[in-house]
C-alpha cells in the first residue's frame, strides 16, 4: 500500500522549515541557533544560523540539506520543491537554502517518453543542480 501525503494546513515554507530544523537538529545533535523562512509566489528562502565554526565540515554536510529538504517536503504534503543555491559560511554560522516551488498544474513535471530515452532535447530548459557557493 502506498504512503499518501497528509494535507496539512500549514504553508510550505513552515513545513520546509521544520524539516530543515530536524535535518539539522540530527547532524549537529542541537537545534539551530535561528531558522527563518520566506516565501513569495514561488520562491522559498531557507535561513539558518548556526554555531560558527572554522572548518570546512558543516559545507560539506550543508551540501545534501537542499535535495532532502525538498523529498521530506513531498513527502510529508506533497509539494514539490525544486531546491536552487544554496550557501554556507561556516565562519559566521550561516546557511541559506533557495527553492522554487512548482504548481501542480503547471505541466513542469511530466512523465518520461519514449523520446526521452531515445535523447531527444526534453520540453523547456534542463534542470539546472543547486550551487553551493563557500564564503571565506
């Protein structure tokens, strides 16, 4: 039997939130020191703060956050989330995560074709991989 999103009251940028909380939360063992989210039409912004540190560690951790936070999303309400830039300065404890939003009805997901696999060019632009830019 499959797993059905539970529909929740709350926006995206909240349960974004909260998962990137938690995702934290179980690689540093403490809460962040501050989380924000911010949302307009589509576009999410994640901040977090956390303890500063001079080594490169938590950039490298930081760099899987995007991906998990958007599959939590979809799975938990069933938005997708297509995760953007994301940032890390680790010797000012701070992340920020960016994320486009898609609408359902937007016919931006679309099942894979026979053309597809045959390399024809797939409708609109390719997919473009989160950055991840590291301040010094």
């Amino acid at each position: 039997m499959a797993e059905q999103a539970i529909s929740t009251p709350e926006g995206v940028e909240s349960v974004a939130a909260e998962v990137l909380r938690d995702l934290y939360r179980a690689f540093a063992g403490d809460p962040p020191r501050a989380l924000r989210a911010y949302r307009e039409d589509n576009a999410l912004l994640l901040l977090l703060r956390f303890e500063a540190c001079g080594d490169a560690e938590p950039e490298v951790a930081f760099m899987a956050l995007p991906s998990m936070v958007a599959e939590a999303v979809a799975h938990r309400i069933g938005k997708v989330l297509v995760p953007r830039d994301a940032s890390v300065c680790a010797s000012s404890g701070l992340a920020v995560l960016g994320f486009t939003l898609l609408d359902a009805g937007s016919g931006a997901l679309r099942p894979l074709t026979g053309d597809d696999l045959e390399g024809a060019p797939p409708e609109g632009p390719p997919p473009r991989r989160p950055a991840l830019r590291v301040a010094a």
